[in-house]
C-alpha cells in the first residue's frame, strides 16, 4: 500500500500524559499536513512541512503541540499535558511539490480520546 | 482568513436523482477547490479538483462548478446510487507565492440516497 499510513489508529489516555502520533506520507511527496477534525466538522489546519522544514503553525496549535519531520519523510505530532478538548482525529495529509496545487492525500487519521 | 461556508448540512434524495452541493469563500486569493467524500470512520477521499482557470469540470457522474465573481462553487452528483452515501467537505486554498497550500475546509454535508 502506498497511500498515507498513521500510527496508531486509536489512542485513550488521560488527561495530562503525553502522546506522539505518527505519519508516514507517500514516499515521493515532500509536503506534509497535519489536520485536527471533530464530529461533524471538517478538518482543521494545524501545521505545514515541506520537506523537514515547518513552514506554518496554525493558532490552534497550542505550546502543547509539536511536530517533526526530522529527515523530510515521516513526520510525528506529540501533544503535551492533554485535556479534553484535544479529543479529535488528527489526520495527516501530503502531496507532491512542484508547481501548481497538488492533490492532498489523507491518511486513515488517528483518533485521541482523552478521559 | 479564509472562510469556507458549505450548504446544505444534510441532503437526503432518492437514488437516481441529482445532488448538488454549495460552497462559498471568502478570500478573493483562493484559487484550488478541491471536494473530499468521507465515509464513516474512513479517510477523507478526493473526488474532484478544480482551479480558478476553470469554470467547470466533469468526471463521470461528478461535475464541479466555479463562479469566481460570486466566489462559490457547487459539487453535482447525477444518478445519484446509495454508495453515494457519506459526508461531502468542500475546501479552498491558495496558491500564489510563498502560500503553503493549506485547505480550509466546509463544515460538510451528510448525503443520504434512499434506495
């Protein structure tokens, strides 16, 4: 399969750990998103790599939150300290640089629930 | 920035009818629409692109169209089948120099076709 992979598909934990996620993008794309999607939302835009470079951060990630592309192929988002309302999907997407807008390709997503 | 408006939040038709779907943005800038389908507990999945050059775009039974003076744009499914069935997102996002191609993303529309 060479689509978005993310691990793991399901995380429980309570609240005030750690968590780190991970995503592997498909291997030819250099860009690579992270999304946080609630129910009956769309997803919401966290932050950008393109290659190992992090080029924005959405005002909804927190000091919490930090993520890493560490050699422009997998990238891993740990949230620090949870609480409650980091209950969500977190998806992953990426796509191909070059010129233009490419497509972006999601991965199966990893859902936190926070008791 | 940008604000992507999507309407209706649900729609229920009759397998074989149409469905259409409208979207609106805000930033005049945006110039990348692209419609995901996101079934239960699954990846959101590109159906359809279209760029600001374009008026209109067809793949199959899908067809988008773009207004850029109005700044919506609707997704139209004829023949509707129950396999149609899911959650329709709209996003927006811009590509001109320096952007990162992030989505902004429509609260979603649950289409249900009745067999």
């Amino acid at each position: 399969d060479t689509g978005v992979s993310q691990d793991p598909r399901h995380k429980i934990t309570k609240r005030g750990q750690n968590v780190t996620f991970r995503c592997d993008p498909i291997s030819e794309h250099n860009r690579l998103y992270w999304y946080r999607q609630t129910l009956g939302q769309g997803p919401e835009f966290l932050t950008y790599f393109q290659n190992e470079a992090q080029l924005e951060k959405s005002r909804l990630l927190s000091d919490r939150f930090s993520a890493e592309r560490p050699k422009g192929s997998f990238s891993t988002l740990e949230i620090q300290r949870t609480e409650q309302g980091d209950s969500a999907m977190y998806l992953c997407a990426s796509s191909q640089g070059g010129q233009g807008d490419q497509p972006q390709h999601f991965g199966d997503g990893t859902r936190l629930s926070i008791l | 920035g940008e604000n992507v408006e999507q309407h209706p939040s649900t729609l229920s038709v009759q397998e074989g009818d149409s469905a259409v779907i409208k979207c609106t943005y805000s930033d005049s800038a945006s110039n990348y629409f692209p419609w995901y389908k996101q079934e239960l507990g699954k990846r959101p999945q590109l159906i359809i692109d279209i760029r600001s050059n374009v008026g209109e775009k067809k793949d199959q039974r899908i067809a988008v169209t773009l207004n850029k003076t109005a700044k919506h744009f609707s997704l139209h499914i004829t023949e509707t089948q129950p396999e149609d069935s899911a959650v329709y997102f709209c996003a927006a996002s811009r590509n001109s120099g320096g952007s990162n191609y992030k989505l902004t993303f429509g609260k979603g529309t649950l289409l249900t076709v009745n067999p």
